[in-house]
C-alpha cells in the first residue's frame, strides 16, 4: 500500500529551490529600488530646476525685494557629501528661499564645480545662465556605491540637457 505525501527528497530539494530563489531576488529587488530612488530623485531635482527656470524667465521674483537678480540653485554640502539643494530668488534687497530638498540618503550628487560652493544662477527674462561659454554645469546622481548614474548638464543659454 502506497503512502500519500512528500518524501523528504522532495522536500529538500524544494527548500533549496526556494532558498536560491531568495539568495538572488533580495539582493536585485534592493538593487532595483536603489536604482528608482535615484532615477526619482533625478527627476524631481530636474522638474524643480526647470520650475525654477520658468519663473525666472518670465520676471517672477515673489518674495524678494529690489533689482531681480535671477533664480539660484545652491547645492549643501554636510559631513563630506551633498546633503540637499535650495532653490532661490535673488534680488538686490535679498534672496527669498522657493525650495529645499534633502538628497536621500541612498543617492550621491555630484558636480564639475566641486561642492563647497556649488551654484549656478538663472538670469531674469531669458537672458541664460551665469555658467561660462562652452563649460556646462553638470549634475551627477547615482546610488551610492553603484556604477550607474544620471547626469544633466545645464549651458550658458540656459538649456537643460539630460
């Protein structure tokens, strides 16, 4: 008379199965969200920074008093890392603060002016940036310890590439 069931054979080789199953999709499943968390992050500072640009060519200056100066991006550095960026409006009386955004822990942001200061302004009513002919100012985000990375360079005229 045969017995209904598993025979522990079956269910070894079942467990290893699962086992690896899990060895290899933990660690890609962390892999895939580290890599969402910085393609969002990308895509969050670039809808800003255009935010920013838009307002700026078009004159609005709420909340600073004084000549319009332009529309700033400055990036803040704490313990050796960028830490969060500030989107302001600059006028002669002042700055008035629009924006600040932490970087997430898991993303790294660099750029080709070093960190300490690293800023770029919009200048009022179209008139570009305040970055030099032929040397854009490119931004760089990647999750940290990976060898993936977003950039997006921004040109003396004003145009944001990605």
């Amino acid at each position: 008379m045969k017995k209904a069931g598993f025979s522990i054979i079956e269910i070894v080789i079942v467990i290893a199965i699962v086992g690896l199953l899990v060895g290899v999709g933990v660690p890609a499943a962390r892999e895939f969200n580290r890599r969402q968390t910085a393609n969002n992050f990308h895509n969050e500072m670039i809808a800003d920074i255009r935010n920013l640009q838009t307002s700026v060519a078009s004159g609005e200056r709420s909340g600073c008093t004084g000549n319009f100066l332009g529309g700033e991006i400055s990036f803040i550095q704490t313990a050796g890392r960028v830490s969060a960026y500030s989107l302001q409006k600059v006028c002669s009386g002042g700055t008035a603060v629009v924006l600040n955004k932490t970087v997430p822990e898991s993303v790294t942001v660099t750029t080709n002016r070093g960190t300490n200061p690293a800023n770029i302004r919009f200048l009022p009513l179209e008139r570009g940036t305040d970055v030099g002919l032929g040397n854009p100012f490119i931004i760089t985000t990647a999750p940290v310890g990976a060898n993936y990375s977003l950039s997006l360079s921004i040109t003396q005229t004003g145009e944001i590439a990605e």
